[in-house]
C-alpha cells in the first residue's frame, strides 16, 4: 500500500511515470516480499528461477512442500535448500510478473506460520 502510494505521489509530482520507474517500482516490490518470505536471493531467467532463503530455512516448511506439491513439478526443492521454479518468461516483463507472483506466495504462506505462532 505504501509502495502505490509513493507512486501515485510520484505521478501526481511529474506525470507518467516512465516505464524504467516502473521497473524500480516493481523491483521494491519484490524486495519487500522477500524480506516477508526470508529469501536471500532470487535469481530468474527464460527458463525460470532459483530461490535462496536466510539461512537455508522456510518460516512454514508445511506449506513449502504444499506449494511443491500443487505444482506440478514446477516447483522443486533442491538438496541445497534452494527452490527451484519452472517457467516461460522470454520477456523480462514475463519474468518480473512470475517472480512477483511466486514470491508473494511463498511471503503468504511464510506469514500463516507467523499468524499459527
């Protein structure tokens, strides 16, 4: 909520905001959610992504293996801890919707632990 209301601050100032802000816009976003979900790194390509969390270690491991479940093996968990997520993002755009929409799962289900504590 902040993060729209910083933007709409921004047009209201300067008008259209150009796509580049946008981006940055988006990309906060993103950061916050991983701060939610305690990942430590995200990486993504056409092909898909890896996720890394603090420490190796997931707020609501039950609800980790619930999502890899319901995938339909486009989600995996690595030996290594890493989550490793299948996708089709030739756009960087494609990859930016993907990875938002993945990482706010995973910062819901990390955030059912915390309301269960």
């Amino acid at each position: 909520a902040e993060l729209d209301a910083f933007a709409a601050e921004l047009v209201d100032r300067f008008g259209e905001l150009p796509e580049e802000v946008g981006h940055l816009l988006d990309v906060m976003e993103i950061k916050g959610l991983c701060r939610q979900a305690g990942i430590a790194q995200v990486d993504s390509g056409p092909k898909g992504g890896v996720i890394g969390f603090h420490k190796n270690e997931f707020a609501n491991p039950e609800g980790l293996v619930a999502l890899v479940q319901s995938s339909r093996g486009r989600v995996k968990v690595q030996p290594d801890q890493r989550v490793v997520f299948k996708g089709e993002w030739d756009l960087p755009e494609e990859r930016l919707k993907g990875v938002r929409s993945l990482i706010n799962r995973l910062a819901g289900i990390a955030a059912e632990a915390r309301k269960a504590a």
